[in-house]
C-alpha cells in the first residue's frame, strides 16, 4: 500500500494519488470513496487518508509458472 507524509496544508486524497504514482508509476482513476479510521485490537487506530476505489488499473503484470 502506498504511503507517504502529509504536511497539515495538502489534500489527502492528492497526495496520496501522487504517492501512488510515484510508487507504482501508475495514475489511477474512479470514483473515491474515504474509509473511516478503524481501532485495532492493539488499540491503534488506523491512519486518516485511506481509500477505496474500483479502477481498471493493473499494477501487477502475471507472470507464468
């Protein structure tokens, strides 16, 4: 999962779509949909800027056996 530093001034769904690319050399698109931090059962939180998206984006190429 791509991730990366926030400054408090950026948009997080920009910045994390500029992690991804930067990440996999890929851009991604459709509709965005932010997901709620969630506790843990360490009683972490999960961080703020997760998404979910459905996209025709193929990151990983198959390779035969």
């Amino acid at each position: 999962m791509p991730k990366g530093e926030v400054l408090p001034d950026e948009n997080l769904l920009e910045s994390a779509l500029t992690e991804f690319k930067e990440e996999t050399g890929k851009t991604i698109e459709g509709k965005f949909i932010e997901l709620s931090p969630v506790q843990q059962k360490s009683g972490k939180k999960s961080m703020p800027g997760l998404w979910k998206v459905m996209s025709k984006c193929q990151i990983f190429k198959a390779i035969p056996s």
